[in-house]
C-alpha cells in the first residue's frame, strides 16, 4: 500500500539502521525525579572527600540539598565554621588534653587521638556498645553529652523522639548519632566537607545527612566530658 510505498528505497540503497540517541541531561533529569515528585525530598551530604561522587550526582541532577533551620534564629544547618577553628593550638587542635575521668569507662587515651590530633578517623564502630553507656544513660530523660575537652555542653539527646529510637539509629550506624533538634549550636559546629566540631577545635565526628535531614554521628569518646564547672546536670 501507500505505507509500503513510502518506505521503499531506490534500487542499490542500502537501509540505514537507527541508532537510539543517549538521553539528554535534561531528559535524565526528569525521569530521575519523576518518581520523587510529591513524595520525599533528595538529600545529598555536605560535600566531603567521600561523598564527592554524591555531589557530583546532586550537580547532575540539577537539585539542591535538604536544608533545615535553627528554630529560634531561622539559620541554616548545621552552621558552618571556618577552617581557622581547627587550627593548632597548646595541644593539637584542642585548647589542652582531656578530662581525664571520661563518663562512661571512655578511654582518655582514645579520646585524646581523636579529639585532638585526629581530622578523619573515628573510634571503631560499635565502641560505644563496648562502654558503660547503656547501664548508666537516663532512658527516661534527655542526657546532655559535655564536650570532652572543655566540659560544654554539646548535645542534648533524645529530643522528639524516644530513647529506644535514638538507640536503634546508633546501632544502626555504629555510632551515637544526633539530629539538629538536639544539637547546643552555641557550642557545635561543622565545617564545609561535614566534619563535626566544638567551637573549641574538638574533633567529634561528621554530619552524614540522610533522607530525613542532617545527622551527626559522633565518637563518644568526644562528648564525654563533664559540665564545665563541675554542675550536676548530666
């Protein structure tokens, strides 16, 4: 028929086969987000050493990170502090060693590495398991977990939640993890690649954002200290 007939090629032509084109960025980009559309927001880390190939996805894909604020000031978090605040200082990047009776049964040998001469590494997975932790914590009420080096008070936990789901997400992760709600931000900082800080220059650990917003996870071995001043309130 006439179909046929259109189709048909001169004598001695050879049919050229089609050849599908790679999607375009943009095409990419829509039907990546297609399915997130009306459902749940994308989080990407703060960009560090490896979360570099996440970053270079959140570029790709056009989109911007999951933002939260601090709800008294109306900040974006976490807030960030320069490079300057880890610089050297009379023992390492900490204004002087850890106190030496740690809360917990933690290790002030351990302690003192990563809090002080340490930028990357961590006490292992699981170490916080290994500790007197879970006999002595309040399940029952929020604990406040003090800045090993200079007794500040860093984070207040749980807060908006149980403590049976703060346990879960740390054993899940291996690590005490925290979320923005119970972070003293007068006292705690992160910096740009998502390592978490003291005001101080106390190494803790690093924000690791998952889909339900940042998400601290910290060594333990960097927040237990006792209130600055010998308080009462732990």
């Amino acid at each position: 028929g006439a179909a046929a007939a259109a189709r048909a090629l001169p004598p001695g032509t050879r049919r050229r086969r089609s050849v599908p084109r790679a999607p375009t960025p943009m095409a990419l980009r829509r039907v990546l987000l297609l399915p997130l559309a009306g459902s749940v927001a994308l989080t990407i880390p703060q960009p560090a050493r490896a979360w570099g190939p996440l970053v270079g996805l959140k570029k790709f894909l056009g989109i911007g990170m999951s933002v939260s604020t601090d709800a008294t000031t109306g900040e974006p978090l976490p807030i960030i502090a320069p490079e300057e605040v880890m610089a050297q200082k009379e023992h390492g990047t900490c204004t002087g060693p850890p106190q030496e009776d740690l809360r917990w049964g933690c290790s002030f040998e351990t302690a003192d590495n990563i809090c002080c001469f340490n930028r990357h590494y961590a006490e292992y997975s699981g170490y916080w398991l290994k500790t007197k932790f879970l006999e002595e914590v309040n399940r029952e009420e929020p604990t406040t977990y003090y800045d090993s080096v200079t007794g500040k008070p860093l984070f207040r936990a749980p807060v908006g939640r149980t403590f049976e789901e703060f346990e879960k997400e740390s054993r899940a992760h291996g690590w005490p993890s925290f979320r923005d709600e119970e972070v003293i931000w007068e006292n705690m900082r992160c910096l740009s690649n998502g390592e978490a800080v003291s005001v101080d220059g106390t190494h803790l650990g690093h924000n690791i954002p998952d889909r339900n917003g940042n998400r601290y996870c910290i060594n333990l071995v960097s927040v237990a200290g006792r209130p600055q001043g010998g308080s009462d309130e732990l």
